[in-house]
C-alpha cells in the first residue's frame, strides 16, 4: 500500500554527514540516482544538513527503507573512499513516521517542516535560498542554467556523479554547479497541487514548527555559519594560535581555547562545536567550561 512517509535521519553527534560543497553535491546526485532505482517511490521533498537529512517520500513501506538505506549506504561508500573514514552511517538510525491520510494538511506541514530545517538554523532566511534540496523547487518560474544528462558522454557523466549508474534518464538536467536538478525527478506538480498556491505554501512553512523554533530561540540574533565553514577553519586556527595542524594535536589545555575561540569567531553553540571537532556534546561543555 502507497503512503506518505517523513522520513528522518538520526543526528549524528560526532560526525558531519557533508564536509564540503562537493559532498552536498554528491548527496544530491545520489539523491537522484535512488529516485532512478526506486520508479516505485515519489520523491515530494528532502533537504540535506550537515549531520543528518529528511526526507518526505511517497510508496510502499518496504521500498521506502529499501530507497534510504541504499542511499546512506552509497554515501557511506563515497566518504570511506574520500576520507577514510568507515562505516559513518551503518548504526545511524531512521525514524519513520506515516504521514496521515486522514488529515487534510498533513502533507502541507510535513513539506514545511523539512523545507524549514535550514531557516530554523540560521544558514539563510528562507527556504529557496537552500541548494541541497527541495526549497526551490516548487512554484519557480526560473527557466534552470542546465544540461541534459544526455549531453554527457559516459565518462564525462561518471565523473560528475560520482556513480557509474546507467539509469538515470537522458532527459533530467544536471546544473552547472554539478548536480542533478530535484525538479527532474521530484513529484512537482503533485507538490503544488497540494499547496495550490505560492501564498498557501509561504503560510505553511512560516507557521510550521520549525519557523516557531527559528522566532523563540534566544540566539535568533545571532550570526551563523555552516558547519562545513567552521570545519575549514579549524585547522588554520590550529596553526595560526597553537603551531598544529588539527584538533586532535591540541593538548588538554589548547583544546579549550581553541573551542572558546570558535565560538567567539563564528557565534557557534555547543553542538555545532562537537560536531566540528568530533566530540561528544557533555566532552565539549566540559572543555568550554573548564578553565
């Protein structure tokens, strides 16, 4: 039986999903590839954060799961290749939550609270200024700067995906950023028939849970960075202040201020900085208040 899924990601503390603009753009690639693989699956909306992702997704129970453990296990894949590191989300749990055909909004409330993840955290102020998802995908006029998949040769497709999957369409668009355009393959005008409206869907997602969060939250006021930006940092900090060259080579009384400074420079919380310097969040309120 076909039914609306959220689907979400548990976050990692430790560890960050996305490094870098090229990981985001990976994980949108394979985003799309799954979409491929899975024809059985509608893809209504998804955003990719640092540390975890969401994603609203349409079809039977079993290809669901099947469609987000094939996708963390080809991301997996790409980061042990790319730095190392194993088995980043083979204990990472999903929570999955039946999205109410009874109600006539849920839809609509679901969509705004994944599309709001990045607003609720200070990286832009509202969703459609968000590449690493659905945020503009919807009700956007915008003719897209792209290229169709099939004017890539193999090799050419190959390096860009960073997949050597044959399946994806000839006729979806790859940007000149480097990643398959969600509105190739996401359910668009389901979506906006849902909404019916550019108006209707900008109500929903400033009264969704996550814009609550975003106006009651004490350091609203606060500037923010992503916490692949804070990572790049950490390192020149490191050399700059102590002569090292990461975190770890920091000893028990750099650590602190090297935390200290982070959150002094980039107005970063607790959690941000555990997840940039891998760390536990009670390890790192121990430092920042140790003297």
């Amino acid at each position: 039986m076909k039914r609306g899924y959220l689907i979400t990601t548990e976050h990692l503390e430790k560890m960050l999903w996305f490094r870098s603009t090229e990981d985001y753009k990976v994980g949108m690639n394979y985003v799309a590839i799954q979409a491929a693989l899975h024809p059985n699956v509608s893809v209504l909306g998804f955003v990719l954060m640092s540390n975890h992702v969401h994603f609203v997704l349409k079809g039977a129970y079993d290809d669901i799961v099947a469609f987000i453990n094939q996708f963390k296990t080809r991301y997996a894949e790409y980061v042990w290749h790319n730095y190392g590191i194993s088995e980043l989300l083979k204990k990472n749990k999903l929570d999955i939550k039946v999205i109410d055909p009874a109600d006539d909004e849920s839809l609509e409330r679901v969509l705004a609270y994944v599309q709001m993840n990045p607003v609720a955290a200070n990286i832009c102020s509202q969703p459609t200024q968000y590449p690493w998802g659905t945020g503009n995908t919807f009700f956007n006029v915008e003719v897209p700067v792209a290229k169709h998949i099939g004017d890539f040769s193999k090799n050419a497709l190959r390096k860009v995906i960073h997949s050597e999957c044959d399946c994806l369409p000839k006729e979806w668009l790859i940007s000149v950023s480097g990643y398959i355009l969600p509105q190739s393959y996401v359910d668009v005008i389901g979506v906006e028939n849902c909404f019916r409206s550019p108006k209707r869907m900008n109500y929903f997602n400033y009264n969704s849970s996550k814009a609550r969060k975003r106006i009651e939250s004490s350091e609203d006021s606060l500037p923010s960075f992503r916490d692949e930006s804070i990572l790049m940092a950490v390192p020149d900090l490191c050399r700059t202040l102590f002569h090292k060259h990461s975190f770890e080579q920091l000893d028990s009384l750099e650590q602190p201020e090297l935390l200290r400074q982070l959150r002094f420079r980039f107005s970063a919380d607790v959690g941000q900085l555990a997840r940039v310097c891998g760390l536990t969040y009670s390890e790192t309120a121990r430092l920042l208040d140790s003297e």
